[in-house]
C-alpha cells in the first residue's frame, strides 16, 4: 500500500520527534493485525512492522515514509498479513 497524506504542523512534528508509529487493522484482526514505530533516518521513516502484544499472528512487514515538504508525506509498506479478511 501506499499514499501520499498532507500533515498539519503538529502531525510532522511528532512523526519528526519519532512519536508516530502504524497500525493496520483487518476484520480478523480489529485492535491491529500488524504495528510498528516511524523511525527517523535522514528526512525518512523507517518501520518494522510486527504483531503487537496480544495478537497471535506470524504476520511481519516493511516499510518507509518519505518527507515531501514540510506539510506533506508519502509511505509504502508491504506485509504479510494472512487471513486479514
């Protein structure tokens, strides 16, 4: 997956101060099949994602998040997300 978002000032600070992380929900999987924390590396975002604690699940995945401008960003992750109905 992956989009290009328009940030407020507040969002791009936190994503900044390395307060943001990313969670993706399925049905299967409601409080979030996957998560991981947006990791400042050089003006991009770096983000292992693994099941959080609680979810019983061998789905893993990868991704980056890229600084556009000051207000604007773009991400692509890829994972592994089975039976994510």
């Amino acid at each position: 997956m992956e989009q290009d978002i328009i940030l407020t000032d507040a969002h791009a600070q936190s994503l900044l101060a390395g307060m943001t992380y990313l969670n993706i929900h399925t049905s299967n999987f409601a409080s979030g099949a996957i998560r991981g924390q947006i990791i400042r590396d050089d003006g991009a975002g770096l983000v292992g994602l693994a099941p959080p604690a609680g979810v019983s699940s061998s789905a893993s995945g990868v991704g980056f998040v890229q600084f556009i401008s000051n207000t604007k960003l773009f991400y692509q992750f890829t994972h592994t997300i089975t039976n994510a109905v």
